[in-house]
C-alpha cells in the first residue's frame, strides 16, 4: 500500500504481472498526491468496490492476465451501478481487449509496456472528470435528461442504458450544446492520450448513440452532421 495521506484520492489495482505491478507502483511514488491499495486478486476485489463503494476513487485493472474474466469484472462493476472509475492495462499485442473494455464499461485502458508518466496522465485525468460529475448530477436539454452519477440518459422520460464511450461522447456534446465539435477534437477529448485511436471511430459512435436517442436515427435531430467537419449537438425538443 501506497498512503499518500488523509484526505487523498485512493486508487484501487489488481496486477497479477510483476512487472507491470512495479511500474504501477513506480507511478505513484514518482507522482505523489494518491494513495494506492493492492488487491490479491479480482473477485476480491470487487467484492471491496461493493463493501465500500465510496472508498475508492479510481479502479486499476491489469486485463492482459484475465482475459475475457477481465472484462466480466468490468461488467460485474456497472451492474451493482458503481460509478468508480476504471483503467485497464491491456497488452499492446491484444489491444482488442481494450476497446471490449470499453464497451463493457471501463473508461479507458493502457498499453503495456507504459511509462508512469502516462498511468498517472490517465488517472488525472479520470479524477477530474468524476469531480465534475459529482458538482453537476444532473443536465438536461430538450427532451434528454442526462444523469451523470447513474451513467444514463432519460430520452422523453424513458432510461436509456448508455455504453461508457457512448455516455462520454454524449456528457462531451451537452457541454458543447450549440457548437460545432470538430471530428478530430472530440476523438482527442474522449481518448486524450491514444494518438492510434482513428476518427473513423466516432463515427461508429455517434451510429450506437443514435439508434438509442433519436426518434428516427436516420433523420437525427438532436445530433445534427456538419459534412466535412463533425456534429453539433442541438438540444432540441420534439414536436408533440
């Protein structure tokens, strides 16, 4: 255990590879500020998460040992509606791991082999984006109702479940409500740190998040296409 003293942020990690555990390890004794606990294994692991869910600040989860277990963990995690943020560290050479992780509900992944610099970048990052969600619960616009705790949407009163990307894609166009969001600039928003990540991506994206919000998904209104550039996001209310 890394205590980094009272009142800070606590990372929670699984790691079976010794390894990455020490360059996890290394990460937060170069970049001090976050206190770190070791779990011996997964299902210990979230059984801590469920136990004392507001313990933990952000979830570390080395998927490149597990496999598709790792990703279950994932999906074990949004099931019991823990909002903790999660990381997984996925082998470079099985980085499909790491986009099924996001689809089952992880926030982000790391490549392994990384540098500290780039875990401790992630972690920030993730932390920041909780505290924002914890001042604003709550933002609506039109006819959708974003719940930002829960991770969901009300689309005309209706819950709508939401995959990880697709709530972070659709919390980034309400806080862009009315501009024109450039293709390239919401791909860096939603992964700041994966220059691999293709544009293309969003595309597919905003696809999944139509079929679930839009009226007729073929003729959207609330994410409107600006051919050439991107999308804008109106916020409009359908007409009874």
């Amino acid at each position: 255990m890394i205590n980094a003293g009272n009142g800070a942020p606590i990372a929670l990690a699984v790691v079976n590879d010794t390894e990455t555990l020490d360059i996890v390890l290394d990460t937060f004794q170069k970049y001090p500020g976050i206190s770190l606990e070791v779990a011996p294994d997964k299902d210990i692991a979230v059984s801590w998460l469920a136990k004392h869910p507001s313990r933990f600040d952000v979830f570390i989860l080395d998927v490149s040992q597990f496999g598709f277990q790792g990703i279950e963990v994932c999906q074990r995690i949004r099931s019991q509606a823990l909002a903790i943020p999660v990381i997984l560290l996925v082998n470079q050479k099985n980085e499909i791991d790491g986009i099924i992780g996001l689809e089952a509900g992880a926030d982000d992944y790391v490549l392994i082999p990384f540098v500290p610099r780039a875990l401790h970048a992630r972690i920030h990052a993730l932390l920041r984006r909780s505290q924002i969600l914890r001042k604003a619960p709550m933002m609506s616009a039109g006819d959708l109702v974003l719940n930002l705790p829960g991770r969901d949407v009300l689309v005309r009163g209706k819950r709508i479940d939401l995959a990880q990307v697709e709530f972070n894609i659709l919390h980034y166009l309400f806080l862009n409500i009315g501009n024109v969001i450039l293709r390239e600039n919401l791909l860096k928003a939603i992964w700041p740190e994966e220059s691999h990540v293709k544009v293309r991506l969003i595309d597919c994206y905003m696809y999944r998040l139509r079929e679930k919000i839009e009226p007729d998904p073929r003729n959207p209104i609330y994410i409107e296409t600006v051919r050439g550039l991107g999308y804008k996001f109106t916020g409009r209310r359908v007409e009874s």
